[in-house]
C-alpha cells in the first residue's frame, strides 16, 4: 500500500487533485465532446460483469444513428500522468486478424437486404427478437482493419521510479480500464440483434471498445514479423488494439457469437479523429462491403 504523508489534506491539495489528477474529470471533458459530434451519451451506470457477475461502473456509453446504422462506443478514461504514459507494441496484422463484425436486423415478418449471402426472409418464429438479426464479418480491405497495418500487441506504462530513477513498467492499471471498455461492451452488444425492431426498418450496427486517455500519453513502437524493433517509440493520437474477443448470447432459436476484433486506445484528439471518422461518408463500407 502506498505510504501517505500524515499531514491532514487540505482544500488546495483536493483542488490541484480536481484540476490535474482526477478521472472523473477527464470523463467529463471526453463527454461533452461526444455530445459535441452528435452521440447521445450515458455517463457513469452500472452493469453486471458477465464474467464474475460482479456489478462495476462504466464510464461512458455512446450511442449514434445516422439513417439506419447505428454506431455504439464503449468508451472508458484514464487520466494519466505525462511521467507515466501508455507504450503499445505492434506488428503487422496478420490477415486472420483483419476483419471487423457488424449486426444487421430487421423487423419480424422482413428481409434482410444484403449480397452478404442469400436474401433470407425471416419471420416470428419466436419473440426473442435476436432471431431477427444476423452477424457478418468484413475482412482485409473491406474492414476498418486492412491486413499488413501495424496493430497493439502489448501495453505497458513506463516511468522512473522516484528513488533510484530505475525504469519501471506495468499494465495493471491500463488493464483495468480495457477490460472495462470490453465487459461494458457485452451489454452495447445484447442491443444491436433488436435495433430492427427498435427503429422500424433494417438496421446496420457496429460497437467499438475505446479506453481514452489525454493528449501525448499514447506512445507506439513497431516490431517486424521476426520481432526486430523497426522504429523509435513515437507519439500518437490513436491505435487500435487486438483482442478477438467473443461474446455468446442465447436466444430460443439457438446460441449467437458475436467478436470484437479490436479495442482503440486513443487520446482526447484521436477520440475527435476516430469518431468523426466512423460518423462521415467515407466511412460507408464499415457497414456493407457494397456501399
């Protein structure tokens, strides 16, 4: 446990904690610009782990639709110190890793409209309205993430210690924050089988996990496929992260798999980069390989 001074902390100590240190404000810096680009936000609920089914706090959900696509981030913060940034490790994607999934739904008694594959024509066979969807993978040039761009391996944040000036280096803080932005992920994902239903017409969702932290906290550094270091670390705004994680639902028409191929990390600027991105027209083929 950290050694605490005994001197009593006082009003000018809370403030330079408020103005300097504290998540929560950075939680509400990051909100507002999301309010800004159109999304509509929840801040700060809570949600049951699926993996523990113990309740933890999200900090925001976003949520977006323009026509019938509706985009849904997962979004955590961290307000880091610029003595202990975040330095991710990249390789090459591979091309089993470039894909990104995408939910289409519609209403009970429609088509789905897609050269996906077939047209198939689903009906009301049962209430649960995840029978209503279905989950396509876009892969390589079609996907947000091409085969052969570099891509996060490994997270680490890095300091000196006060001491000795020794460098040091750990991943449980930022961890816990991606692990976040992929549990409050499961919940954005149980919506997007019904959006359908939800807005009246065939509906094209995507979700994104983003652990946000402020502006020259984000360092990358690129590995070749032998793993020789390639370059220097260097700033960035934003870098996309894989996990391939899997999320299972059941429904009566039997059980649904859903994969996030990717988390971002991303600083306050890249969050403004990324989102405006996803909301603009060249963002089109994120949703359909024929648009």
């Amino acid at each position: 446990m950290v050694k605490l001074k005994p001197d009593p902390i006082a009003a000018s100590d809370l403030i330079e904690y408020l103005d300097n240190h504290s998540d929560f404000s950075f939680e509400i810096e990051t909100l507002r610009e999301l309010i800004k680009l159109g999304f509509t936000c929840k801040h700060g609920g809570t949600y049951e782990d699926p993996a523990t089914q113990i309740p933890r706090e999200y900090d925001i959900r976003a949520t977006r639709q323009i026509e019938e696509k509706l985009l849904r981030l997962a979004v955590e913060c961290k307000n880091l110190r610029p003595n202990f940034p975040i330095l991710i490790s990249c390789l090459p994607r591979r091309s089993e890793e470039a894909f990104h999934e995408l939910s289409i739904s519609v209403k009970p008694q429609t088509e789905i409209q897609t050269k996906f594959g077939t047209t198939q024509r689903l009906t009301p066979k049962t209430a649960a309205m995840i029978s209503y969807a279905q989950t396509y993978r876009l892969k390589n040039t079609d996907s947000l993430y091409p085969a052969g761009e570099f891509v996060g391996k490994s997270c680490d944040q890095v300091g000196r210690l006060k001491n000795d000036a020794e460098i040091f280096s750990g991943d449980s803080g930022i961890y816990n924050k991606w692990s976040q932005a992929l549990s409050s992920a499961h919940d954005l994902i149980s919506l997007i089988f019904s959006d359908g239903k939800r807005i009246g017409q065939q509906a094209a969702s995507l979700v994104f996990p983003l652990v946000v932290v402020p502006n020259n906290r984000l360092w990358c550094v690129k590995y070749d496929v032998n793993g020789n270091r390639i370059s220097d670390p260097e700033l960035v705004n934003q870098c996309s992260f894989f996990v391939n994680r899997k999320y299972l639902y059941q429904s009566s028409s039997g059980e649904k798999e859903f994969v996030i191929s990717h988390l971002e990390f991303v600083t306050s600027d890249g969050l403004l980069e990324f989102a405006s991105h996803l909301c603009s027209k060249d963002a089109k083929k994120l949703f359909s390989k024929n648009t």
